[in-house]
C-alpha cells in the first residue's frame, strides 16, 4: 500500500481535531434539549449507524469469543461512562473548560500505572501529574470560580480518568484487531449499554428545537464516527507519539469555536490553567519517548 502524501496526512488530521473540538459545543447545545443520558445515546445511535456503513463496505473481522468481555469493556469505558460522565459535568462547566478538563487522560494514566498497574513511576511524571492537577484548579477557578463551581461540574475528571482505563485495556488488544474493527465494537458495544436510557428519548427527540437536534446529529457522524476513523487511518502511517502531538491543538480550537459559536468568553486563567494540563501531558510524553530512545536496540 502506498503511502499518502504529507498534504493528505495533514488534511485528515485538521479534520480530526475540528471533529473533536466540536464535540464539547455540539454537547453544550444538545443538553439544552436533552438529559445526558438521551444525549450519550442519541449521538452514538447515529454514530453506530455510519460505522455500520462503514463495516458494510470496508469488511471488519469477527470478535474471537475470548475476546467479547473485553470488548464489552472497552465500549463501558469508552463510550458509555466516559460520554455519560462529560455530557452530566458539562451541565455545570463551559465547553472552554470541558476540552481542556477532557484532556487530562494521561494524568489519570500515570497513577493507574502506579496504584492499579503497580508499574513504578519516575519523579518527573509525579510532578507532571502535579502541574496538571495545579492546571485543573486554575481551570476551574477561572470557569466559574471555586466558591460558585459546582461539584458536579468535576465529573468530567471521571471522564478522563475512563478514557485513560480505555487506552489501558484497548493496548493490550490493539494488536489483535485493526483500528476499524475496534472501532466499531466499541462504538457498538457502548451504544448498547446506553440503552437504558432510551425510555422518554423518542418524546424528547419530538419536542427537540431543530438547531439542538442537529447539533446531535453532528455529533453522532463527525466527532463520533469519522473522527475515530480518520484517526485510525493517521496511526497506519504515523507513529502514535508524533501522532499525538496533534491532539494539543483540540483546547485551543475548541475555545475559538466555543467563543464564535455559544458566544463564551474565555478568561485568562482558564487559558493558563489550560497551558498547564497541556504542559505536564506532553511533558509526560516526551519522557516516555525520552526512554524508549535508550532502550539497546536488539541485534
């Protein structure tokens, strides 16, 4: 297979992080005509359709039997705690906020690697889990203020924290499947659990504004569906660590977009507390990077 040229790479990566910046502005605004619940499910309705679609065309490999718990996990973690957990906390948190907050996920990796992993962890990636934790209250502080922040507004932490567990079950099947394959039964697997929240959707979806509707919409087929496709067809010809680098564009973006959209104003201290998290997330990768290049090379 030949590989796409640079122009290409670069075309679908901007289309991913748009996709994605999206996310937390097209769920500001489905929340304003349905509960997190019926919004989590909605969007990954349509999302499950387009990756039938998808499979349909493209062909994906069937789950070793073995394999399904694991699956089904992933899609727990993935999609049905982690969007049920960011569409309840941005009730109470601006979507500036949520994409930064959401972009925490490697902090929570470090100390599932040290309290659950029991993997040993270097003091440089304790004081960059510190740093972003110091950014997260500056986020915070900077949203709403600590006294009028409400604790619920934290969920988007357990959020993260589900999308880091993701990323730890989804290594050690990575390798079995194609990113499509994973894709899709995650999505698959997610949406069916969200089903519990089915009762009084059909009513909501009747008495939805147009605008909020479509903002769902949007959500189920970019951010959701193609988005995770695209990001698939990057990691076939980049390596994840530079492919990741791309990912700190998605805050940034999504302020622009939260500004010219929902009219936010975003304040300086989110801004900072954002560098912050971003900081102390790359930090943390190019420490890994940083060992991986010292590891002897076998031969």
């Amino acid at each position: 297979m030949n590989a796409p040229s640079p122009v290409k790479l670069t075309l679908v990566v901007a289309v991913v992080i748009l996709c994605w910046a999206y996310s937390p502005i097209g769920v500001h605004i489905g929340l304003h005509s349905y509960s997190p619940g019926q919004l989590a499910l909605l969007r990954f309705l349509v999302a499950s359709v387009c990756m039938g679609a998808v499979a349909l065309v493209a062909g994906i490999g069937r789950p070793r039997l073995r394999d399904m718990p694991w699956l089904l996990v992933l899609g727990f973690f993935g999609v049905f705690l982690h969007h049920t957990s960011l569409n309840s906390g941005q009730q109470w948190v601006s979507a500036s906020a949520s994409s930064v907050l959401a972009q925490s996920a490697p902090l929570f990796s470090v100390l599932i690697a040290f309290f659950c992993l029991k993997e040993r962890v270097s003091a440089w990636r304790w004081g960059c889990v510190l740093l972003g934790l110091c950014g997260v209250l500056v986020v915070i502080r900077g949203d709403h203020g600590m006294a009028d922040m409400d604790p619920r507004g934290l969920l988007i932490l357990l959020a993260a924290l589900s999308w880091s567990v993701y990323f730890a079950v989804l290594r050690h099947y990575a390798h079995r499947y194609s990113p499509l394959t994973l894709a899709c039964y995650m999505v698959w697997s997610g949406t069916l659990m969200l089903c519990v929240n089915l009762p009084g959707l059909p009513a909501a979806v009747a008495q939805a504004a147009l605008p909020d509707n479509m903002a769902v919409l949007v959500l189920g087929i970019f951010p959701s569906a193609l988005a995770y496709l695209g990001w698939g067809f990057v990691l076939k010809h980049v390596e994840v660590s530079r492919a990741s680098v791309a990912m700190y564009l998605i805050p940034p973006v999504a302020m622009i977009l939260a500004a010219l959209l929902l009219g936010e104003r975003i304040t300086q201290q989110v801004v900072l507390g954002g560098l912050m998290v971003l900081a102390s997330v790359a930090a943390i990768g190019l420490e890994a990077r940083w060992v991986r290049s010292l590891r002897p090379t076998a031969g």
